[in-house]
C-alpha cells in the first residue's frame, strides 16, 4: 500500500499518541497493584461504566473490525448476521443471570480471583484437580486466541505501512506485552474503556465516510443485491473467482447451520475473560446499569462492522479501493478504507490513525485479558493453588508477570503464518471455552446437586468434544457438519447431570454457601 509523506505521518502520529497512551495507563495502574489479587482482579472496585465497557470490549477482539466485515465482504450477510443474533442474545442474557449471581458467589467461595480458583473452592476440591484441568483448558485455549490478535495486528502494519508481517505483529505484542506486564487486571480493564470508545468513534468514522466514497446508500444495497445470495440470510453468496462482481453462486445457509450459528451465544457463559469483569465490580446492585450498557453498545458494534463489509464491496465497485478476492485479504476491507480516508491531507491522515488505532484496540483490548487470564491459570491456579507453592505477594506478582511474558511468546510463534484467518481462529477458541465452561458456570450457580465430580466431567466432555467434533465429526458434513459449540455445549451439561447424579451429593458445607448465595440475589 503506497501512502505519501502526508499521509504516513499524519496515521504515524495518531497510532503513536495511542500506543504511548495505553503503555502510559498501564505504568499509572501498575502503582495499585500491592496484592496478586490486585493483579489479577483489581481488588473488585470497577465501577459499573467500566465493568460493562471493558467486557464488551475484551468480547469484541480483532474480529469485530476484520474478521465480521470481512466475511461480509466476500460471502454476504447470512453468516456475520446470525452470529451477531447469537452473540447480541448470549451477551444479554449473560449479563442478567450470571454477572450478579457469580460476583456473589466468588466471593462467598473463598474471595476466588480466577475462574478455576472459583470452580475448586465452589466444590470444595482439596485434590485440586478441578484447578489443574480448567487451568489447563484456559491455556489451551487462550494461546491460539491470543495469537490471532497479534496476527492481526501483523496483518494491520504490513498492509498498511508495507513493512514485514513478522515484525509488526512482534512490535504490537511488545506493547501489548509492556503494559499489560506492568499494570495487571486494572490496566486491562481501563485501557480497554478508552479502546471501546476509539473503536466506536471508528466505526462511526468509517461508515459515514465508505457510504459517502461508495455513491451513497442506494450505490452500496444496489451493488450488494446484484451479487446471488448477497443480502440473503438463508444462502452464502460464492464469489466468482475471476470476477468480483459477476453474480457469482449461492450454496444453502438452512435451518441447522442458523442454529449453529446462533450457538456463538452460548460461549458467553463460559468466557474466563469477561466472567472476571463480573467477578471485579465494586457494587453488584449496579450491574443492571452495566447490562443495559454493554447490550446497546454490542448491537451497534456489529450491525456497523457487518455494514462496513457491504461499503467496502461498494467502494470497490466504485473503484476506491483495491479488490478483495480471499478471505484472509477481505479482512483489511476497513485498513482499505482509512488508507482511502488518509490520501485526502494531514487532518484525514490522523483520522485514519485514529481509525486504524480502533482495529489495534479491537485487537489489544482482547489480547491483555486473554493474556491474565492465562497466564493467572498458570501462576496462581497451577503453581500456587495445586503444586502449593509457599510465596509472599512480590514473588506471586513476580510470577505472574513471568508466565504472562512466556505465554505471550508462544502465541507469538503460533501467530508466524500470515495467512490465518483471525475469525476461524477466533471461532475455534470460542467454542472451546464455551463448551468447557459454559455448562458448569451455570451449573455451579443454579443446580444445587451440582458435584465436583459433575464439575470434572462436564469439563472434560466439553473441551474434547470440540476437538473431536471439530475433525472427526464435522468432516463427515451433512447434518453433522454444524458448529462444534453447539453440540459440544449439550454433550457437556448432560455429562454434569449424569455424573452428578449417579455419585456422592455435595456435602453441607458446600450446600449452605449455595444456600445463601441464592438468598442473597432474590
């Protein structure tokens, strides 16, 4: 991409007056970190404005900004927009029966700062297996989740400045790395405040600007209906190959696959990144206010992230802006846009800075609490909490920031190809969480009988059959070839009743701080 003087320096100085922005939160946070629990759980005093945006935009990572406009882009709005029902619906519902009742509870069992630490102390495990096994799952997850953030922001700098993919995205993991290192959960949790609002008024920014650039509203529809299936919701629209814009094919988006789709919304409830947001609110009785919040703010997000797709197919019919032919190009359909914006002078420049510095803040806001939240499951659930290391607070802390720096590497070296597509990446990680987790979050707050035993099955069952579904089971295609989310998710709270239920009930001690827990959210 071929930028002039004048206009790489007007996105320089933008995207630079960010990056210094978020490192110089993450010095200013790293002062109230005197405990792991700061670190980790910034001593649950978030406020409910932060607590909503701050999940919200931990929720949305690269994704939002590339992966759904350009999946839009190239394969029409089916897709994008059943699973943004999926996660609009899973968002709300998360919000209004998990955020007060888990806040609750963490605290009743055992102050817990983590969600393994939660699940452990909820069932009283003295083995620490149910520790070790959902700390393991969040690394196994988290890396390759990671690793897609940092690949889009590789992605990001070499399209933009046409510099090296490999060093672009080891220069955003450095930043994200630096103050993520030095402020912990509170650093996290404020950097990503400010990052919701770069990233709204970019997308503000972009649509006003692609529809002006496309010809207007009746150029972008008129352009998107004479594709097949574009503007569909029960078919994919199949792209010719040799011509963009040629009608092209369809293939079928039925009954089954939209019910897939619109499982997205049940990974929610087992998100260890947006879960810690509940557990962290200062004030529970204002998690209505921080609901209401998050709600309106994910349904705008991506109802404008799917319609930048269809602007960008219309500026490039318009000629504004370069084809878009594979699904890993289609998701610099927005970096296109701001490149467009940037040639117009010095002022237009910083705006695309600013609107490229929204794409790193989809990414990095993402990225940091993935990175504690891993590398918590290592410190703290896997050396502290099962292999019972005896350490003060400065060495906890220490400990931490050691394993967030080792975790980051490895995602950077999972992140090497360039090639990789951030939402299939994304959606992977997502189903694994989801299906894991998911079932016994809600277990572990609403079924009384709920035992460890359950616990452990429920989670085993749910982690390995995304795996299985994922590459044994999908493949096959036909009926079977569906989400793996969905399926993995059921198979997962059948095993927590089967298991539960054939085996010991949970003792009195247990069973009383449910007792009360529910008592206290009447």
């Amino acid at each position: 991409m071929d930028l002039t003087g004048v206009s790489l320096f007007g996105i320089v100085v933008a995207m630079v007056a960010y990056l210094l922005g978020m490192l110089t939160i993450g010095f200013l946070a790293s002062r109230k970190n005197e405990t792991v629990g700061d670190f980790y759980l910034g001593g649950r005093k978030l406020g409910p404005f932060v607590t909503a945006m701050s999940a919200e935009a931990s929720d949305m990572s690269s994704w939002l900004l590339m992966g759904l406009p350009g999946l839009a882009y190239l394969s029409g709005i089916a897709e994008p927009v059943w699973t943004a029902v999926g996660l609009a619906v899973g968002t709300y519902i998360n919000w209004l029966i998990v955020a007060k009742r888990l806040r609750r509870y963490s605290a009743a069992a055992g102050n817990s700062i983590t969600i393994p630490q939660f699940f452990s102390n909820r069932f009283c495990d003295g083995s620490g297996v149910l520790t070790l096994i959902s700390a393991l799952i969040i690394v196994i997850f988290f890396i390759p989740y990671t690793a897609s953030g940092f690949s889009a922001i590789g992605k990001l700098f070499s399209s933009l400045f046409d510099v090296n993919y490999h060093l672009a995205m080891i220069v955003g993991a450095i930043v994200i790395i630096g103050y993520t290192m030095s402020g912990g959960f509170l650093a996290a949790s404020f950097t990503d405040l400010v990052q919701s609002i770069i990233m709204s008024v970019a997308l503000a920014i972009v649509l006003f600007f692609g529809v002006n650039q496309a010809g207007g509203w009746d150029a972008v529809f008129t352009n998107a209906k004479s594709l097949a299936g574009h503007l569909s919701l029960t078919l994919s629209h199949i792209p010719d190959e040799t011509n963009l814009f040629a009608p092209g094919s369809t293939s079928p988006y039925g009954f089954l696959t939209i019910v897939s789709t619109l499982a997205w919304g049940l990974g929610y409830f087992g998100m260890p990144h947006i879960l810690l947001r509940f557990m962290a609110i200062e004030d529970d009785n204002k998690l209505k206010l921080s609901r209401r919040i998050a709600s309106i703010w994910v349904v705008i997000a991506m109802g404008v992230a799917i319609l930048i797709g269809l602007i960008g197919l219309g500026m490039t019919k318009a000629d504004v802006i370069a084809p878009l032919t594979t699904s890993g190009s289609s998701e610099t359909v927005i970096i296109e846009i701001a490149h467009r914006l940037s040639t117009f002078g010095f002022l237009p420049a910083l705006i695309a800075g600013l609107i490229l510095s929204g794409i790193m803040a989809s990414t990095m806001s993402t990225a940091d609490s993935q990175l504690l939240a891993a590398s918590s499951s290592v410190s703290q659930d896997i050396l502290v909490s099962f292999f019972h290391l005896k350490l003060d607070e400065k060495s906890r802390i220490r400990i931490a920031r050691v394993s967030l720096l080792i975790i980051a590497v490895i995602a950077v070296f999972l992140a090497w190809n360039p090639n990789s597509s951030v939402f299939r990446i994304v959606s992977f990680a997502w189903a694994g969480f989801g299906a894991a987790f998911g079932p016994l979050v809600l277990f572990s707050l609403f079924w009384r009988r709920t035992n460890r035993y359950g616990a452990l099955a429920g989670m085993i069952t749910g982690g390995a059959m995304i795996f299985i579904w994922k590459f044994a089971v999908r493949p096959m295609g036909g009926i079977l070839d569906i989400y793996e989310l969905l399926p993995a998710f059921l198979l997962s709270g059948l095993a927590i009743v089967i298991v539960s239920l054939i085996t010991p009930a949970p003792g009195k001690e247990i069973t009383d701080v449910f007792d009360s827990v529910k008592a206290g959210n009447r």
